[in-house]
C-alpha cells in the first residue's frame, strides 16, 4: 500500500512538473528549456514577497504566478521568436535564459536549504495504513483540479480552441486567421503559470534551491519524451509510468537513483521508441 500511494503522488507531481512544459511544446513545438528556472523563480519571488515585502501568503502567491506569466510571455516576444522555427536555437536560447535566471538567483544568495515556503496544512493522516502528510494530499487534490481546469478551457473557451487548433494543425489554423505568435506567447505564458503553480504546490516539501531547477526540467523532459512531445494524453501516462518506476526505485536500491530512471526512461524511449508512446512524430524506420 505504501508503493501504491506514494507511487500515486510521486506521479502526480510529475505531472505538475511537466504540464507547462507539454503545453508550450504542444502549441508551439518551442521546447521550453527555461522550464525548471521558472518554477524556482515564481517559488523564490513567492518567499520574497512574504519575508521581504511583508505580503500575506496567499497574496504573494497570485502575484508571483502573474510575474512568473507575464516573465514567460516576455521570454518569447523578446527573445524566442527571433529563433523560432530553428529547432537547435530555440533550445540554445530557451536553455540560456533559464541558466541565467538560475545562475543569477544563486549570485543572489539563493544559497543552501534556509528558503522554504509554508505548507498549506500541516499535519498528516493515515490512508489504509499508510502516513501521509497533508501536503502531498494536496499536491494531488491540486494535480487534479489543474488537469481538469486546463481541460476545460482548451475544450470550452474561444483561446483555448485556438491553442488546441495551433496544436493540431499550425498550418491550416493560420490560415483560419489565428495568429501564430500570438498564441505562442499565449502559451509561454500559461505554460510559465504551470510551472509556478507546480512550485507552489511541490516546494513547501522541501526547500527553494537552485537545483531544483535542473531536476524539475530533467523530469519534465523525461515525461514528454516517453508520453511523446506535444502529447498531454502522453505526458500523463508517462508521468504515472516513470513516477512507479521511481518509487520502486528507491524503495528497493535508494533516492538517489530517482533521477537515474528519468534518464534511462529518455534514453530507452529514445532507442525504442523515438516518437514516445503517444508521439506524432515519424519513427526512425520511416524518416530513413
């Protein structure tokens, strides 16, 4: 039971984690390398706000996922759409950016495990007796609501169906009058907002640390890979997929090969199965 229910949570933070990322890739096949350096930045500004500012909890949240939108949407008309449609610039770039954001929060003192956030609740329970805290109890009631809120509005909003038009056919969307870089920025914005939200959830379980960045783009690129790039369907397999793997992985060998079987699930999925599970892209047999 314990395999099961962590198992279970360690999954749905994976999706939290990759969400973002699938999003933007989704939209406007523009892999986000800032990723994981947003998802520290709109934790760190969240603890600033709160400690330095003198904001109030929930208050410092809302404006930390608006900065870390409106920062994501600055990213792109700025900077990614001068390389977009480069495949290789377009991840030199994003990758750039997050690497000055990280690099540049670590100049800044963002040091060691003294900056942490607050858990929503503190406590825990027992589930079939198993011990969970309340956090990660909210990190799936939240992994949940976020799934099903972004599903309804790419399926009943006007810009969400055009997100998922740009998604389906980019070409023939364009053409319909959508306007590509538009929903490109868009998508850099709500795929930014994931990614704070997943730090504002994840993070009160650990500590604000710059390498929290690497890690979460590691597990972000590891999920989209093996769920196939642009896949939300894929992505959400993927996560529960690798995020089991993990949790027998440390039960049975230790944490710290938790990273070494995202790894292995990229490069294997590479190997086998190059478009993912649920990929559109041509297999290697068919592009030979």
């Amino acid at each position: 039971m314990e395999i099961l229910i962590y198992g279970i949570i360690n999954s749905v933070q994976l999706v939290l984690m990759a969400l973002g990322f699938t999003l933007v890739y989704g939209v406007s096949r523009l892999p986000n390398f800032a990723h994981g350096a947003l998802y520290v930045l709109a934790g760190y500004m969240t603890w600033l706000l709160v400690n330095r500012v003198g904001l109030n909890y929930p208050l410092s949240m809302a404006v930390a996922l608006v900065l870390t939108g409106l920062i994501g949407a600055a990213m792109y008309h700025f900077i990614l759409v001068r390389v977009r449609g480069m495949a290789i610039s377009e991840i030199i770039a994003s990758y750039a950016i997050g690497l000055a954001i990280i690099e540049g929060l670590r100049w800044g003192g963002l040091k060691g495990g003294t900056f942490t956030l607050p858990s929503f609740v503190e406590g825990s329970v027992s589930l079939l007796g198993v011990s969970v805290d309340y956090q990660r109890l909210i990190v799936v009631v939240a992994g949940l609501i976020l799934v099903a809120l972004l599903w309804l509005f790419v399926s009943g909003t006007k810009l969400g169906l055009g997100l998922k038009g740009m998604a389906q056919d980019e070409q023939a969307a364009m053409t319909l009058g959508i306007d590509s870089d538009r929903m490109a920025v868009v998508s850099m914005a709500i795929g930014s907002v994931l990614a704070g939200v997943a730090a504002l959830v994840l993070l009160p379980l650990g500590s604000i640390v710059v390498e929290a960045g690497y890690r979460v783009l590691i597990m972000a690129v590891a999920v989209c890979v093996v769920g196939g790039l642009g896949s939300w369907n894929g992505a959400i397999l993927a996560a529960f997929i690798i995020g089991f793997a993990q949790i027998l992985t440390e039960r049975y060998l230790g944490a710290h090969y938790q990273i070494v079987v995202a790894l292995l699930a990229i490069i294997i999925t590479l190997v086998m199965r190059p478009s993912g599970l649920f990929g559109r892209q041509k297999e290697l047999e068919e592009r030979v």
